[in-house]
C-alpha cells in the first residue's frame, strides 16, 4: 500500500485515480447479449442464464413457495435484523416527502410543482461472492414509498436455480413480490427491454460488476432510464491525531472486502496515525475469512499524509469519494467544509457499515468521483417532478408583453402570437 507525504497539488488528479476498468474489452460483448435479448426476449434470457449462472431453468419468476420457504430457512435474528433495518431505511426516506408549495410568481400567475411516481422500476441486486440483500432494502423501500406501481427485482440464482433466502426475505419485506432469477447481463437487458416473463421497467437501479454497469450505460441511450454510473466501491478516512487507528484500520478493511477492485485511502495529518494504521490493517486481516480478496484491494489504496486540515480537506473535495470517515477533534466543522462526497460518516462511532446497513441513510451511491456530479439513491430517484401552471386573463397581461418581446426578439413569432391573440380576444 503506497504512503505519499505532502504531494503537490499538480499530482493530485493522480492520486484521486481509481482502478481502471477497461470497458472497450467488454463493450462488444455485453452490445452482442442486449441485443440478442432484445430480439429473442426469454429464449435468449434462459440460454444466458444457462450458460453464466449454470442452471436450466423452468421458470424465471420466484414462486410464492419460494419465498414462504425462504422466510422459514432464516435464523430468527437474522431476519429481525432486516426488519430493524427496514425501519429505520423507510423512516429516512418518508421524511424525504416535500409538499406541494404554490407560488404566485406575479399577480394572477401560479406554478407549481408536482411529485409523481416513475411507474415502473427494475432493481438490480448482486448475488456473486457476497449475498448483498441489503441492497433489496435500499431500493425497494424507497421504491415503494415513492409510490412506484410496478417494481420488479433482479438477483442471480445459484447453480441449483435457488435465490439467496436473506435476498428474497427482504423482499418480502419491503413488499416486492415480482422477482427474478436473473444476474448480469440478461437481468439488464430483460428489465430494459422486457420479455415474455419479465416486465419493460422505465428506470434501473443498482449496483454490479463491471458487466453490469456496461449493460446499464448501454441501455440508457436507448429509452431506459438508469439510476447513475458507477465503479468499484470505495472510501476514505480523513483523520488527524484523534483518530483511532485500530477504528480507523477496520473501516479501510471492511471496504476493502467488498472485491479485489474496491478502494480505501486514509488522508491524514498525522504521519504517526498512517503508520499505526497500517500495522492495525495487518493484525486484523489475519482474521478475515475474505483476505485474499481484501489483499488484493489493498494494492488500490494508499495513504496520503498532509502538514494542515486545509489541503487535507481540498484532497478530499478532489477525490471525491463514494464514503467518507471524517475521524477528526473537530469532525462536525470539517464535515461542513466537504463539497464532493456521497455519504459522509462523522465521528469515530459512525462507521460506513452503518450506513451499509441499518443507520437508514441509503448505500446505493457515486462512485470514481462522480460525487461530483450525482448524488446517491434516495425517494427523489424514483419520482418524477413535473410543473404546473394556472394564468389569468390578469396575470397574461402582466407578463405578456415580456414574452411577446423575448419571442420576437428570437425569431418565433408563433410564440409571440399564441400570446397577443388572447390579449386581444375578450
């Protein structure tokens, strides 16, 4: 893992660099599987399930069997522990809800604003070397909240044709029952274009494999819409003196864990803490079942050390990470000054698990600095806002002549006229 002290603002865009992923390898690929699902519907959706996921199906949906046996399979404290996480997931994203406000822009002119569900959703939710059920909750209860009126589930199935039973727990309780045996590729393209078994959804959410990221680029240019773009998980630590480097170290392996591809950096102000960090990551990894995926995202991350808070921050606002740890005497302060992040954890007993979890916040987020531009899921991702607006006869006449000016001035005497022909109308 590569330690660089005080670097150069001139090298910072190498150093806020992730692991890169080469799509153009890939691009040819995922474009030939779209299309055959696309042309073929189920018949190409079973041949890829075959073929990646190792079963011959007879049925794509997950039955009510299924599901009734999945529930009984789990261990009773497993299944309060989702429980207790839906909770807390549904009370963050209701509080989101914004009323309807009326603004009277002029006299006799009213607009507003309304909130309307996307009607169709497709959730993707991974099933490769770890079981992210979580991510079922984060989607879906939202989804639902919103008031989306179709929302189907996509998660890959076993080799014996069986879903995770936690996954469709889940889903259960977040209220979905439309769900699929379905990952990669031919989840994408049977939820963007719909098949004889799965329904055209409008917008897909979800995170995935690089494949799977491919798939949602590519069918967002044609009609579907997607949650946003996305990479390998990452995070960072801001710490100064205070931190704990033992926290600290826990935070950047179980970040780490999540695939070989993943990322954690510590920015830090402390040249002494970096080191007891890293000696704190090798004491715990030596009891991670998943270490030699954890070793290999270690080679992705780095330490950075700074002489001041104030280049610390400005790395930071740089790299703009997907999670940020502000472990700092001060962490409220600093927390203020962060512009470019996708969830941000405060203080030494706010850990990212918590909010992968159950804190409530939603973990479905930017990543490879496109905390830039995006921010993460949350209920405004499932809804529509369209305007509305009520004019007098009054309150035209008081805005009229601006619009009759500006339409004239670019040209569209259409514009001007749909304007002047109801002022002069009585």
């Amino acid at each position: 893992m590569e330690t660089v002290i005080n670097p150069s603002r001139d090298r910072w865009s190498a150093l806020t660099e992730r692991s890169g992923i080469d799509t153009a390898k890939i691009r040819g690929k995922v474009s030939d599987i779209l299309s055959d699902i696309a042309s073929r519907g189920d018949a190409a959706v079973y041949d890829y399930v075959e073929k990646f996921q190792g079963v011959r199906l007879a049925s794509l949906a997950v039955t009510e069997e299924e599901f009734a046996e999945a529930e009984k399979s789990l261990d009773a404290s497993l299944k309060e522990a989702i429980k207790a996480a839906g909770e807390n997931i549904a009370k963050f994203h209701a509080s989101q809800k914004a009323p309807v406000k009326k603004v009277e822009t002029a006299p006799g002119v009213v607009c507003w604003q309304k909130s309307v569900p996307i009607e169709k959703v497709g959730l993707y939710v991974p099933g490769g070397t770890a079981p992210l059920f979580s991510t079922v909750l984060m989607l879906a209860i939202p989804a639902r909240i919103a008031g989306c009126s179709k929302i189907v589930i996509c998660s890959p199935c076993n080799a014996e044709g069986q879903v995770n039973p936690a996954t469709l727990y889940a889903a259960r309780i977040a209220g979905v029952t439309d769900f699929y045996k379905l990952g990669g590729v031919q989840a994408i393209g049977a939820m963007a274009y719909g098949t004889e078994s799965v329904p055209r959804v409008y917008k897909i959410f979800g995170p995935g494999n690089q494949y799977v990221m491919e798939a949602k680029q590519q069918v967002s240019i044609s009609g579907v819409a997607i949650d946003m773009p996305a990479g390998p998980s990452e995070v960072e630590v801001l710490a100064d003196s205070s931190a704990d480097p033992e926290f600290v170290a826990s935070d950047f392996l179980s970040q780490s864990e999540h695939g070989a591809d993943s990322q954690s950096v510590l920015v830090t102000t402390d040249a002494a803490l970096a080191e007891k960090v890293k000696a704190a990551i090798e004491e715990q990894l030596k009891q991670l079942p998943r270490r030699e995926i954890v070793e290999k995202a270690l080679r992705n991350s780095r330490v950075v050390v700074f002489d001041n808070i104030d280049d610390a921050i400005d790395f930071t606002n740089e790299y703009a990470p997907e999670h940020l740890i502000i472990s700092c005497r001060d962490y409220a302060a600093v927390g203020e000054r962060i512009i470019n992040a996708g969830s941000v954890f405060l203080g030494p007993y706010s850990p990212e698990s918590a909010g992968d979890y159950a804190s409530g916040t939603n973990h479905t987020l930017p990543t490879s600095g496109y905390a830039k531009g995006y921010n993460g899921v949350n209920l405004d991702s499932f809804i529509r806002k369209i305007t509305f607006q009520e004019i007098s006869r009054s309150g035209l006449g008081r805005i009229g002549e601006t619009i009759e000016i500006m339409a004239a001035n670019e040209f569209l005497d259409a514009h001007k006229n749909a304007v002047s022909i109801r002022l002069k109308n009585k």
